[in-house]
C-alpha cells in the first residue's frame, strides 16, 4: 500500500444499491438466524474502513453485515497471512484489502474468485489508468480497485529558488535534483532502505527511462526474464549510485524509510523529497500540534514525480489498496455487493479525507471537500494516470527481495554491474538455485 495514514473524520456516504439483493439471498440462507455475514479482512488505517463498513450495512437493508477483521501492520506479514488461510481453503475470508504487488500471486494460485463481467464493467468505470493496470491480471480485472497511492516530488520553494530550480514551471529530472542539492548543501528525500520502498524507487526509475524490470511477467518461474541489463535500468543505477555516492540522502540514506525522509524534509537540510501524500496532513497536523513551526509548511511545494530520461514521462509509483473476494467464501455474490458499495466514489472522497488515502475513482477527485482538504489532488490524479505498478508477477517476492538485496546500500550501485547482477541474482532464485 505504501504510505502513512492521516486526517481527520467524517462519515462516509452510504451505497443503497443493494437492497433488490435482500429478498433472494435472505430466501437461500433461511437455514441462519439474521443476515449473513461478510468479513472484510482489512489492512491497518485510522479507521476509515471500519465506518464504510457500518455505512454499507446500514445501506443493505438487511442482504448482509459487513464486519471487519483486522490483518497486520506490514504488508508482506498481511500476505503472509491471508495466503496461508486461503491455501487452506479458508472460507472465512469474504472480502480482503489486498496490496497490489500481491495480486498476481493469489490470482494465479486460485485464491480469488472470478469476478463477474457486470461487476467488473461498474468498477473500472472512471478509474484512474495505474489503479487499472494494478488490480488485473493476464489481462482482466481480478480485483476491485478501492484506493490508490502515488508518491509526489514536494519541496521547499526557499531552496528551489536558491538553486535556480521550478518544478512547478513542468517536469524536473534527477539530475536537476541532484545538481540543486549539491549547490545548495541540502538532502534529498529518498528512500534507501532494504525494504519494500527500495523496490518503489527502483520501478519508478527503471519504468521512467521507458524499462521494466520482468519482461514477461506470466512465465513460469524457471522462464521469467529479468530486464534490468538494460539502458534502463543502468540509467536507474547511476540515479541512486550519484546520490548514494555524493551523500547527498544524508549519512542515514540506507536505512531511510518515508517516516526518516519526511523528517529530513522537515529539518534544516530538506529540500526535495518523493513521497506519498501523507505528508500533507501530517504536517498540518504537527503545525496544528505545536511540534512544527508554521513557516516550514508555508515553505513547501509539490510537483510531479522526477523524469529520469528529459523529455520523457515520469513513472510515478503505484501503491494503494484494491479489494478483493475469496475464492472459497460462502457468499461471494454478496462480497462482490458489499465491495461495490465500499467502492462508491462519495465513500471515497470521505475515506481521503478521514484516512488520508487517495481515490482511485476520477469523480471523488471534483469533491469540493477533497480539493479543500488536498490542494494537491488534481495532481494526484495526474499522477496516478500516469503511475507504473510494481512487477506484476506470481513471484513477487523473490523479485522484490532480490532487488533488495543487489541494489543496497545505494552508495554501492554501480551502473554498470549492478543491474546485470541483479537480474542473474534474481533468475537464480527464481530456479531453486540460490536463496534469499
């Protein structure tokens, strides 16, 4: 998903398509004492999800009750766990807040079950392009997208000027970043970990040099081709090797995750930083707090994500939540109701406003609240038409692990080795050769 929650509260708007359901699925469950109940397994928020859920009971007169199970904190320990469940044949898991990177995975081990056509015509209508592209797989919507996450360049205008830099006048590369934080003796907001933000950094680069990183992501995993040998990806490498090399993410660059960056941004040396809107109501909820002067918030700007290659489009990341039906549920029909009701633009213009997680419905972006709340929303949804998703590939893991493991710490990139031996690190553990 990607991301920190934030934001204020305020009730969602409640979905009342459902009711024409009632009367034949109250009929079929007759056997059962009250309606039927759906559990939505649901990834950690500030409980925007819990009230669309009792917003979407209440709209369903009665067909069903939507209650919610909370899944772990991490992304991969949420996969972790609803995987070992639905190998189980788990039938349990009604409805699930699934990260997108995942979705290839459960998809092509038959842990969701096939969408309707009908269904699938409603929920991709007038969704934004990267959430499309993340909630399918071998060609069809497998998965409803819900919200979608898109990593922005924000920065602060005082250090842009001092540096002859405008992201707001259109794109900016790296390699204007890197040269105006040289001259300007600041940090870059970057996140150079070993975890899951790394393999963020990487797409974004490789996709926005015109790359991929899996060249045919549906291959069994002794035929999958890893791409990054390539300009691309090389161009990728030379990106984080310069920053990584000059220091110029700081001296705690390798174990800097969007919490560390965010709060460089804050200090003395920020300047630049890609990361995911939270940033926005994090920082007015501190100035609010006390705990950050005004004048840093009044200092900041937001663009479009870096270029890699000028003249050529950004790839912003791709993150977000889409939902999805378990294969072996007792009511898929009515998971599929229920997720169309969560799913409804109005829910979520409330659910960015409450929770701070941005929609992947176009409409919710016009909502005069949203664009009061976010007054960088339109960008936002620029962003995300544009965002690449992660490699979309059943063996995710092992991609995103080896990526981890062959492109840290960036101060050891090297352009010319790197990618080839990551792609070679990959392949070999993708046929049984070599392990994490």
């Amino acid at each position: 998903a990607m991301g920190r929650r934030g934001g204020g509260r305020r009730r969602p708007v409640a979905w009342a398509g459902v009711a024409a359901l009632a009367g034949g699925l109250l009929a079929a469950c007759g056997g059962e004492s009250g309606p039927p109940v759906v559990t939505w397994y649901t990834n950690p928020d500030a409980g925007g999800q819990e009230r669309i859920a009792q917003a979407c009971t209440e709209a369903a007169e009665g067909a069903y009750v939507i209650e919610t199970a909370g899944l772990p904190r991490e992304a991969s320990s949420q996969r972790d766990q609803l995987a070992r469940r639905l190998a189980a044949r788990d039938d349990s898991i009604d409805l699930m807040s699934l990260d997108p990177p995942f979705i290839p995975e459960f998809a092509n081990a038959g842990f969701l079950a096939p969408m309707p056509p009908e269904v699938a015509e409603r929920v991709s209508e007038g969704v934004v392009e990267g959430a499309l592209q993340g909630a399918s797989w071998e060609g069809e919507l497998v998965t409803v997208p819900f919200w979608a996450n898109t990593q922005l360049l924000w920065y602060r205008t005082s250090v842009a000027e001092e540096a002859g830099v405008d992201p707001s006048a259109g794109p900016v590369t790296w390699d204007q970043l890197i040269e105006a934080a040289e001259a300007t003796g600041t940090w870059l907001g970057v996140q150079g970990t070993r975890a899951e933000s790394l393999t963020v950094w990487i797409t974004a680069l490789v996709a926005g040099a015109g790359g991929q990183i899996i060249e045919d992501p549906e291959a069994p995993a002794d035929e999958v081709r890893i791409a990054l040998d390539t300009d691309a990806g090389r161009e990728a490498a030379r990106i984080i090797s310069e920053i990584g090399r000059r220091g110029l993410g700081g001296p705690g660059l390798p174990t800097a995750d969007e919490n560390a960056t965010f709060s460089i941004f804050q200090g003395d040396r920020g300047s630049f930083m890609v990361n995911w809107p939270f940033v926005w109501p994090a920082m007015q909820s501190a100035v609010e707090a006390g705990q950050l002067d005004g004048a840093v918030l009044d200092d900041v700007g937001w663009a479009m994500y870096p270029a890699t290659v000028e003249g050529q489009d950004a790839r912003p990341p791709y993150g977000g939540i889409n939902l999805a039906v378990g294969a072996f549920s007792d009511h898929v029909d009515l998971a599929y109701a229920a997720a169309e009701c969560i799913v409804d633009p109005a829910n979520q213009a409330e659910y960015f406003i409450s929770d701070g997680n941005p929609p992947s419905s176009t409409a919710a972006y016009d909502d005069p609240a949203v664009q009061e709340a976010f007054p960088m929303a339109d960008l936002i949804r620029e962003s995300l038409e544009q965002a690449a998703p992660r490699p979309q590939t059943p063996y995710y893991n092992e991609v995103s692990g080896g990526l981890q493991q062959t492109w840290h710490p960036p101060s050891s990139v090297d352009p010319d080795r790197t990618p080839r031996r990551a792609g070679d690190f990959i392949t070999a553990v993708l046929r049984g050769e070599q392990l994490l």
